[in-house]
C-alpha cells in the first residue's frame, strides 16, 4: 500500500481517506505503465534478432557485445520501448577508431533497416527494427572509473540496477517515469533537459516507492539538493553547481542532476505537490491534463522563423538553446523585458524562437540611473560618457544622477531585425547557426500575425502562453 510510512496511518480518518485514494489511482495508473506478455515477447524477439545481426560483424576490436537501457533493467513503459545495445571496443583503440567501428557496426548490420547516424558525445547508429527504436552504442571495455567515453558506465548501471532492485521497484520506477512523462520532464536529451530513466531508477532506490519519491522531491527547500544513495566527499560535493545535485553511484564524481534544467526540476516538484494533495488520473494521462491558454498575450510575442541546413538532433538543439539565451540578452540590453522564451525545431531543417515580453514597444525616453552625487569620481564618469546622447541630467530625491535619453529603436521586432542583418557577428550567435540566420528563409514577426502561427510555431508559442493548471493547484 502507498504510502509504506506505517506512521502515516495513524493519523485522522482524513489521512486514511487519502491514503485509500492514493492507492487507487495508483492501482489504475500501472495498468498504463504494465507491459503486456506480447510487448515483453515481441521487445525481446527484436533485441536477440539485432545483437544476433550485430554479432555476423567481425573486428578484432569489438570484445562484446550486450544489451543495456530500460530493456535490459526491465523498467521500460508500456507502449514506449526503445532497445540500446552497447558495442564494447577494446581500450587500446584511439578515438577516431572507436567512432568509425561505432557507426561501422550498426549501418553494416542493419542495412536492411532505416537507420540514420546520431551525435551525443559521440556517433552512434539509431535504427528502427519491426517499428522498435534500437540504438547501437559504441562504448569502451574498461574497468570501473577508467573511463574513455561517457557511454562506459551504462553497462556498470545495468549491473548496478540489476543487482539491487526489486521487481515491485521496477514497477515503482515505471509508475514515475509515466508521471514524468504526463508533464514533458522524461527524458535528459538536450531538446527537453528532462529526469533521465537512469535519475528515475536512482530515485527509487533511495526513496523506496513511487509515493515516498514524490514526497521526497516535494519537500526539496533549497537549491543543491543532494541526493545520493552513498556518503559523498564534501569536496566532490563542491565541484557541482546545478539546481539539484544526484550522484551516480557507479562514479561518485558525476552529477546526474546537470542534465535537468531549472525548468524541468519545478515542474517536478510542483507536480509532486499537486499530485500528493490532490492525487488523480491526470497526472499519469497527458491528454486528460487541463491547461489554460492566455491569448490575449499574443501580441506581446516576438517569433523568428527560419530554416537550416541539416544536421543531428543533438547539435541543432544545443545551437538553438544556446542561441536564444543570447538573444534574449540582447533584447534585454535594449530594454525589451523578455519575461519567457523558447526554442522549437521540426529536427528536419525548421526552426523558432519565441519570446514573450512585457511590451513589444518602449516608451520614446527612458531613464538611466546613475551613482550618489557623494561619489565624486563615478559622477563625473556618468555625466562626462552619457553628456552626449543625453537630453536631461539632474539628481532624484535620492540623490542619485538621473539621466533622460531619447530610446533609439522602439519597436522590439525592428530591433532583432537590425540584430540579426547587421549586427550578427556582435550579437553571441552561435558561429553553427549564423549562416542560416543570415539567409532568405529568416522571418522575424510579432503575434498579432495570426495567420503565421502554424506548425512549430504554434507549438513554441502555446509553451510561452500555457499554465499547466494540474500541476499548479494544491
């Protein structure tokens, strides 16, 4: 039974009233978590048939060969299976080696399938076998701790897992990669900076159930929560700067918590809150989730749409995220308030940014304030580098220097479209993304041009406009 505190239960009959519908809604949410019979036969028809294909490979190179992921764990959700196997290469083979046997192996031995070539820190080979998702991973035969490539630890994880979690842990592991799921924080690929299924697990074995996790993570009060499942040096613990600090048991100087972004841990931790006060379905269906969409903040949006010349999945999105926190900087420069923002991409050579700001035009003067008229030195430096552009000088009531300038550039989308024509190389664009900025597809508009909402936009603007009510409701 949820939860498995025993002192939970002895408390009013209201605590036993939600204690029972706890239960319930879990009872029913694993039945959308539960694989059946035929997905667990059909999962494990296509992992022997591929690492059999696999095998027909021959280099002196490759040592082995092994499945690994939530297949291997056993923690996959029903209905959302994907299949990773690890092609172990010998230590000894310098980089350029290891890359080429990696996609080697996999294009070889799955060219009857569609496949196409991945970028993480490495290439590997994604291909799709009888509508499974398989990834052949190249990873190096090394000892524990030696490591070569950030794909070495996976097999110590599934030995790891394997080796200390229980079967109803499995199915707690599944419970709460569903929750996550229903809200957009699975997964730590760059595009969402999501709980990997790894941190999942983790979680589960430190907490000991999908409620006490829950329970855990909402009462997180600070910043740099450490959750380990061993003592920790503090000086290890000192090298980490994330929101939230999840030690990898495999290699304690690892922090699994870098993946999440900010974003991704409130919202857990909002959900967590809302799903112990209010315990409900919703939080394990994302189609029966209610949001609210403000569209009377559209015309406050700023969108720029443009297209780009292929490339990985991993790499665009690393360029666009890095792109828009630049470009929201400069508009904040320019004292646009960007109060949300967002990057979206098709992942086949179409791309957006939208920005939510306070206002898409400025006032025609703004004021600049400036140091104490007592700080002698500071005020000569304000008045003499801003007496030329300046129309007003004088002190406020605070007695501090006040200067009134008249605003250049009012107009938020004449601002980036100046940004982005001629002054690209100043603006922090990323050096990948500034040639497709600079060609014809580019087009920068503000939200009162409905009839160019559509597709991905439509999508980049619902995530600056939505509230996911469910999970804001305690």
């Amino acid at each position: 039974t949820y939860p498995r505190r025993p002192s939970l239960f002895r408390h009013t009959d209201g605590i036993w009233k939600m204690m029972n519908t706890v239960n319930s809604v879990i009872v029913h949410a694993s039945r959308y978590c539960e694989p059946s019979a035929a997905e667990e036969k059909k999962l494990a028809s296509v992992a022997t048939q591929v690492m059999e294909l696999l095998r027909y490979f021959h280099s002196p190179y490759i040592v082995g060969i092994v499945a690994g992921g939530s297949f291997a764990k056993g923690t996959w959700v029903k209905g959302d299976a994907d299949l990773d196997i690890f092609v172990k290469i010998q230590a000894s083979v310098d980089k350029v080696e290891f890359e080429r046997l990696g996609m080697a192996i996999g294009l070889s031995s799955l060219k009857s399938f569609r496949t196409r070539v991945r970028y993480s820190e490495h290439p590997y080979v994604e291909a799709f076998v009888r509508n499974i998702r398989v990834n052949i991973v190249p990873c190096y035969d090394v000892e524990r701790g030696k490591w070569r490539s950030a794909a070495d630890r996976s097999p110590f994880h599934t030995e790891y897992i394997l080796a200390r979690m229980s079967n109803q842990m499995k199915k707690e592991v599944r419970l709460l990669k569903k929750f996550l799921k229903s809200f957009g924080v699975y997964g730590a690929e760059i595009a969402r900076g999501g709980i990997s299924g790894y941190v999942t697990e983790i979680l589960i074995l430190r907490y000991g159930s999908f409620f006490s996790t829950l329970q855990g993570i909402a009462d997180i009060a600070k910043e740099r929560e450490v959750i380990s499942l061993d003592e920790v040096d503090k000086d290890i613990l000192k090298t980490f700067q994330s929101k939230i600090i999840i030690i990898d048991p495999i290699d304690h100087r690892r922090n699994l918590g870098a993946a999440i972004s900010a974003e991704s841990l409130a919202k857990f931790i909002l959900a967590a809150r809302a799903f112990i006060q209010r315990p409900s379905l919703e939080f394990f269906d994302r189609k029966k989730n209610k949001t609210f969409q403000s569209h009377t903040l559209n015309s406050n949006l700023l969108i720029v749409e443009f297209k780009y010349e292929d490339r990985s999945p991993d790499t665009i999105w690393g360029q666009l995220k890095k792109t828009l926190g630049s470009l929201s900087r400069q508009l904040e420069l320019a004292h646009f308030k960007v109060v949300r923002d967002t990057c979206v991409t098709d992942e086949r050579g179409l791309a957006c940014f939208v920005f939510l700001l306070q206002s898409v035009r400025l006032p025609c003067f703004i004021e600049r304030i400036g140091p104490e008229v007592f700080r002698k030195k500071e005020s000569f430096e304000f008045i003499s580098k801003n007496s030329k552009d300046c129309l007003l000088f004088w002190a406020n009531k605070e007695m501090r220097l006040v200067g009134l300038f008249k605003t250049r550039i009012t107009n938020a989308e004449d601002y980036l479209r100046l940004l982005l024509n001629e002054r690209l190389e100043s603006a922090g664009i990323t050096r990948g993304l500034k040639e497709d900025l600079e060609s014809t597809t580019l087009k920068i508009y503000t939200g009162k041009e409905k009839g160019m909402i559509k597709g991905i936009v439509r999508d980049a603007v619902n995530q600056v406009i939505t509230t996911e009510q469910y999970i804001l409701r305690f």
